[in-house]
C-alpha cells in the first residue's frame, strides 16, 4: 500500500478514538487516535458513509474481514484483519459495539502535524502534578475539542483556566497513548499556566519509530493497542461525544483567531511556547 492509494482514497477516513479492550479492535492491533479507518472489505470509505461500514460489519460478524488504515503516526497505509463479534463483551449487556472502537469521519490530511513536544517540566507545576513527562511526552489531542492548528491548543489551556482539562498525550520512549488530567492556572508559584515548555512544528513531530524498534517491541509483545486510556470517562461536550460503531459526527468548527496570531509552521517549529 503507498501514496497511489492516497489518491483513490481521498483524506478523509473514520478516525479512531478509542480503543476498548480485549475488542475484536484491540486484537486487531488498530492503534486508537492514529489510525483512521479508510477501507472495508475492499469498500473504500473517503466519502464518509457510515452506513456502508455499519452494514458491512453486521452482515460479516463472526467472520475474518480485510480492514484498510491509513496511520497518522508512521505516515503510511497497511492492512489488519477483523472479526467483528459481540463475544468480547459477555459480561456488559449494554456494550453493542461489533469492534470495540469510538471512531469519527474526519480528514487526516494533515493529522501529523498538530502535536505539541512537551519540553521542560517546572517542579510542583501542574504539568508534573499531572504526570507529563518533559522531551518524550507529545500532546496529540483533547476530547474537549478538535486541535486543528497551534492556537487552538492555547485557546483551549485559557478556557479551561481553574477547570480540569483532559489531554490525550502520547509518549515516544513507549510507544503508547494515555490521557492525562491537568488543572491550568497560575497561582501554582511559577510561569505559565501549565508549567511546561511546548514545541510545535517540523522539528517537534512524532518521530517515526525506526522497522528494528518496531521489530523489538513485537518480540516483546508491547503494542500500542495494548495501552487504553486509564483516566475515568468524564462528560465532555456534546460535539465530541465518543461514536460508538459508524455513526457520523460533523467536526466542530476551529475558533476564530486573529490574524496577528497566524504564524506558519515552519516559523514556529524552532520556537519553544512557554506555557
């Protein structure tokens, strides 16, 4: 699979939220918030039709069944095999999920670039108090809201001033995804709000881990799709409410910024955002 399949696809795919575990998901090492969904049994699905992945899920149940992915973290397409089941859940009634995942229909076009690299780490901060690891920490999303560009991320810290704001942080050293709890404010004794340094922009994105290491850590049976997010669901806006199976949630449009705060990427990539 390489770029020719971009094209027939387009930039668009269901794009994997969350992972739960010991789903028919999870066995088939779909990596949650990197992965987007883009073929079914050979159907394409750049045109968001979540009743064609619904059907096609129902009608092969029980069955081994091609999924086509295309990973935001190591920039290319690849190919796992499902089989969707109600088996994996016995002991929760309510759980109707075939797979096991919360997806959403989004582009991945540039789905790469909006991470912020946690730099330096101030002692007591909140970041520390929440757990953020300085230099192998990578913000790569909020369920608050979608993170479409560098002042969104700002935008969303100042909103949730005093309030607790759940992050989606992924971390390089493990290879793994969490979700954190952070309370920004500036009554901590230091600078900023959140006591850390970011960096955003080409020299600040996920590096794509080397075929050895990958090799390694499959010897030692560690994958990312073994990692779910350990912190307690909590209500978040009705927008990003978590979709279960293939139902379709418009994207949230990016707040309004002003024009004196645009900056391009590659002029912000070498500067580090105290916050």
């Amino acid at each position: 699979m390489g770029g020719a399949q971009s094209s027939e696809q387009g930039q668009h795919g269901f794009h994997v939220l969350k992972v739960k575990e010991n789903s028919p998901a999870y066995h088939a090492g779909i990596e949650q918030f990197f992965d987007y969904i883009v073929k079914i049994n050979d159907i394409p699905l750049s045109n968001g039709d979540s009743k064609a992945l619904l059907q096609t899920l129902q009608e092969n149940e029980g069955k081994p069944l091609p999924i086509g992915l295309y990973s935001s973290k190591e920039q290319s397409f690849r190919e796992v095999i499902l089989t969707p089941s109600r088996d994996w859940h016995p002991n929760d009634p309510n759980e109707k999920s075939l797979i096991g995942c919360s997806i959403r229909f989004c582009s991945f076009e540039r789905a790469g670039e909006n991470v912020w690299h946690v730099l330096d780490v101030s002692p007591n901060s909140p970041a520390e108090m929440a757990g953020i690891i300085p230099y192998t920490d990578y913000i790569i999303g909020s369920p608050h809201m979608t993170l479409r560009n560098e002042d969104d991320f700002y935008s969303l810290v100042e909103e949730y001033l005093g309030k607790p704001l759940r992050l989606y942080l992924y971390n390089s050293e493990w290879d793994s995804c969490r979700e954190c709890i952070i309370v920004p404010n500036h009554e901590w004794g230091g600078s900023g709000s959140l006591g850390c340094d970011v960096g955003y922009g080409l020299l600040h994105r996920i590096p794509r881990r080397k075929k050895k290491e990958q090799n390694e850590r499959e010897e030692d049976s560690v994958n990312y799709s073994d990692t779910i997010f350990s912190a307690p669901d909590l209500p978040i806006s009705e927008e990003e409410a978590e979709l279960e199976e293939a139902k379709r949630t418009a994207l949230p449009p990016s707040p309004s910024l002003p024009e004196s705060k645009q900056a391009t990427e590659e002029a912000s990539s070498s500067n580090n955002e105290h916050q």
